[in-house]
C-alpha cells in the first residue's frame, strides 16, 4: 500500500513538472510582450507553489496515517506475542508439574 502512495506522489509530481515545463516552453514561445510573458510566469508559479503546499499537506498527512497504522501493527504483534509467551510459561508450568508429580507417585 505504500507503494501506491509513493507511486501516486510520483506520478503527480511529474505530471506537475511536465505542466511547469511546458508553460515556460509556451510562455517562451508566444508571441506576447516579456512584460506580460513575466506576470503570465508569476501566475504560473503562484498556482505551482500552492500546488506544492497542497501536496505537501497531503503526503504529511498520508506519512501519520503510515505511522498510526504502524503503531497500531507493533501493538497487535505485541499482543500476540505476550499471549504466546503467556501460553509457553503455563505449559512448561504444566509439565514441570507433571513431571513432579510422575517423580513423586
């Protein structure tokens, strides 16, 4: 599953990359004033930045939901493991009892 996730950042990144490259590209080839191809830029990078700030946001978000998920594995584990030491500890109480009581009868 954090695989896809990964995959899914990455596919976004670079599609975001590639939508960047390609407005300079058209920016730098349209037959428009550098005044306007400039504020036509900032826009450009106004929309990325948020973009990004939105990304961002949401990978932090996919990162804790990645650690709660794991916390709560490691707990489970825990849980099993402290009732499969539990269940060893009785059944060599067991036949420690049973071997007693073979050595006394």
């Amino acid at each position: 599953m954090a695989d896809e996730r990964g995959s899914s950042a990455n596919v976004l990144v670079a599609f975001l990359s590639g939508a960047a490259l390609g407005a300079v590209a058209a920016l730098l080839l349209a037959p428009q004033s550098g005044r306007e191809s400039r504020e036509q830029l900032r826009g450009y990078a106004r929309r990325a930045e948020d973009n990004l700030r939105d990304l961002a946001g949401r990978a932090g978000e996919s990162f804790e939901e990645a650690v709660d998920q794991g916390k709560e594995f490691v707990d489970s584990k825990k849980s099993v493991l402290r009732e499969a030491f539990e269940a060893g500890r009785e059944a060599m109480k067991h036949e420690r009892d049973r071997m007693r009581g073979e050595e006394q009868g």
